[in-house]
C-alpha cells in the first residue's frame, strides 16, 4: 500500500495513547490542530490566556474522543512555560509525544499597523509579535525535548508561514517567522540522535475565527481589507493542519523530513490528505497560481496546468541573500 493510500485509512484511534500539547489552542489554527489530534486519539493538553474561552475550546476538543485538559499560560511568560510542562510531566509520568508550537498575539498588532513601516510602529510592535511567537516558542521547545531525548521518540512542530521566505506583512513578521524555520532546522540537527523530529509547518491562507471577524466587523478599506478579501477564495480550514500534523506524527519515515519546511499544500497531496469543508487546497507553488496574482498577466493562468509548479529551489534562490 502506497503512503497516500495508507493515511487514506479512518484516523480516528491512530494517536492512542498518545500525550500532545498544543499552545495557543483556544482558538483558530491551534485548536483546529488539537480537534484532529483529539479525534485521532490522543491526550490534549491545550493552553491559552483566557479561561473562558480555553475552557469552552476544551469541551469542543474532548467531543471529538481524546482526553483535553486546558491550561492557562501565556507564552510569553518564562514561569507559565515551565509549569505547563511541569504538570505534563508530573501527570503523564514524563510522557510527551507531540508538541506544536502554535501561540501567536500578534494578528491584531498586525492589522492595526498594516499601513505603517518599521519605524513607524511602536517599540512594542516586537514583542507582540515575537515574544509569545518566537521565544515562547523556544522555550516550549527545550522543555518538550527534556522529555522526549529521555524517551527516545517524539515530534515537535512549529508553525510557520511563507513569511519565513520572502517580505510579507511587515518586518517583525518575516522576522519571527524565518527565526522559527531556522530554529526547526537546527534542533533536528541535535535531536536526530535521540529520535526526535522537528518540523516547520507553513499552513497556507487560514480561515479563522479573526478573519472572519475582521471581514465582518473591521475596516472594508485599505491593504488589509483588501488581502482579506483575496484571502476568501483560496482559505484552508483550521482543522487541515492538524490532519497534517496526525499524517506526519503516523509517518514511520518522518525522520527523512525533520528540519524542513513541510507545506501543507504538499502534505495533502502526500498523504492523500482533505480539507474538512471538501474545499481543493490551494498551491502556491503553482505556476497558474503566481501568474494569477499578477494582474496585467492574471488572464494567462486559464492556460496553464495546474501540474506545472514552481521548484522549491528557486524559491529559495529567490530570497537568497547573496
């Protein structure tokens, strides 16, 4: 049986046994993720900074058959950190198979300084950014990997986006976002020996409970307005990560990925993967696609097949620095 055939299989019990945390889980991508790794049956730790709503996601998560226990902590504090995985340990007796890397509090900062260059966002653009985003994420890192070089096993991801290649909401943003596929890149390097995986995941265009609110409430004018909107037609659903991420975690050859950059786009064709709405997932590697996004050319894309698709390496010679 090919590999897309086998992740074709009901996944529904394939996580058994399994303890998962997931940060930032009280909503969008992070609960998607922790919805499909509860369904697939796994243990779910979830954290958040708000109770109610942690604790409403919570409920959701443990509907779809594994355990779900919410935890309160904001990322971005060194104490919060350390005691999450203080109590994983104590609870699950040291056993921790999948962290996810998830806590971000920047989309609001974000939105709100669209129009605005570097210099001219305020001091603490940064760390509403990267603190929560980049540091919580290394530190949630170092204690996962305790428990997981000591079992030998586990897989820890991050999500990251395209922001990590190329220019892309602002400079914090590309920023935290390439910190995160270099951090991926160099813990595989030192976890490899003690089998540990570690995976940057790029989600493509996300519909999540703060786009839809931003189109229904925000501002219809504007870039940000204006990259919503475009956004609309080619979202994933929260949920198609964490299919993704079930899809990697059952991969007994995941090692050969650790350190890399997986798409989900890719994954989904990989592992004959679908989106929860039935909707096709959008590649953004594909020719069609590129030439579709630029207006004066946009006409040609009907013409091309969706097969041809741009090689990662140019993509990558395309943000070379030298």
């Amino acid at each position: 049986m090919r590999c897309s055939e086998r992740h074709l299989v009901e996944m529904t019990g394939v996580l058994s046994g399994y303890v998962s945390v997931v940060t930032g889980a009280s909503r969008g991508i992070g609960k998607g993720i922790a919805l499909q790794l509860s369904e697939a049956g796994s243990t779910v730790y979830i954290t958040g900074r708000n109770k109610e709503t942690l604790e409403q996601a919570a409920q959701e998560v443990e509907s779809r058959g594994g355990k779900c226990i919410p935890v309160v902590c904001d990322s971005s504090e060194d104490d919060n950190i350390k005691a999450l995985f203080e109590k994983v340990r104590r609870e699950q007796k040291g056993r921790l198979d999948i962290l996810v890397n998830n806590a971000y509090s920047g989309v609001k900062a974000i939105m709100s300084n669209m129009n605005n260059a570097f210099w001219e966002c305020p001091a603490t653009y940064w760390d509403n950014l990267n603190n929560a985003g980049l540091r919580g994420h290394y530190l949630c890192s170092v204690y996962a990997a305790q428990m997981m070089v000591e079992a030998r096993r586990g897989l820890i991801v991050v999500i990251s986006s395209i922001g990590g290649l190329r220019y892309f909401f602002n400079v914090p943003y590309g920023i935290g976002k390439a910190a995160c596929d270099r951090m991926a890149t160099d813990c595989a390097i030192e976890l490899k020996k003690h089998n540990v995986k570690y995976i940057s995941l790029w989600p493509g265009a996300v519909l999540t409970e703060t786009v839809e609110e931003q189109m229904a409430n925000g501002d219809t004018s504007g870039p940000a307005a204006e990259m919503l909107r475009d956004m609309m037609d080619f979202t994933e659903s929260p949920e198609l990560s964490g299919k993704c991420i079930v899809s990697l975690a059952t991969d007994p050859k995941l090692m050969k990925y650790s350190g890399k950059v997986q798409m989900n786009f890719d994954l989904v064709k990989r592992y004959g993967i679908k989106d929860i709405n039935g909707r096709p997932i959008t590649n953004y590697t594909s020719l069609r696609y590129v030439v579709s996004m630029v207006p004066s050319i946009a006409w040609l894309a009907r013409f091309i097949p969706g097969f041809i698709c741009i090689p990662k390496w140019v993509l990558t010679l395309s943000a070379s620095k030298f």
